[in-house]
C-alpha cells in the first residue's frame, strides 16, 4: 500500500548533488576525537618477592582507573585513491595499584 510513496521518497529526480565533488577538491581534511577509557597496570612479579624482605606482602593489586583522550586527526590526499591519515592523541588517565599486607599475627 505505502510501497509507492516510498519509492517516491528514495528517487531524486533532477536535482542536484548537494556539493559536488567536494572530497576530490580537498588535498587536507582534519577533524578531533574525543573518548573515555579505563587503564590499569598489568603485573609481572620478580623474584624479588619471593624473598624474606617481601614476606609480609599478601599481594599487589592493580586498579582500574577511568581516563579520557583527545586526538587530532588529519587525512592527506596523495593520490585519487590513496590516502594518509595520521593521529595525534593525548591521553589523560592514571594508574593506581594496592600493596595488601599481612597483618602482625595472622602469619
């Protein structure tokens, strides 16, 4: 019943690209990011820990912890179907870990 109309939306007859030819004019096009993550720290324990200096430590933790980015980003047209992107991105986020303990007697 709607199929016609619907037709009739999708055709565009006689009218014009809005803007034409307006990526192949363009040597440099360049935008922002912008994103949010989690970072945390991943462990690789040394023998060092195994040591009687370290016996009081239960465990050592790593925390995630939330960030955020910013980024530029710059498209170079080198040739009709080549194409350079390079991203410049900063990156604000901090990492915590947590040293757990033995307590005095509990050994």
């Amino acid at each position: 019943m709607f199929t016609p109309f619907v037709l009739m939306a999708q055709r565009q007859t006689g009218t014009e690209v809005n803007n034409p030819r307006y990526d192949e004019r363009r040597i440099i096009t360049y935008g922002f990011s912008f994103g949010f993550h989690t970072s945390s720290l991943r462990l690789k324990y040394s023998d060092y820990f195994t040591t009687p200096a370290m016996d009081s430590v239960h465990s050592i933790v790593p925390l995630k912890r939330p960030g955020f980015s910013l980024g530029f980003i710059v498209n170079f047209k080198l040739a009709p179907f080549l194409m350079q992107e390079s991203l410049l991105k900063l990156l604000f986020q901090s990492m915590i870990y947590s040293i757990i303990m033995w307590a005095e007697g509990l050994l």
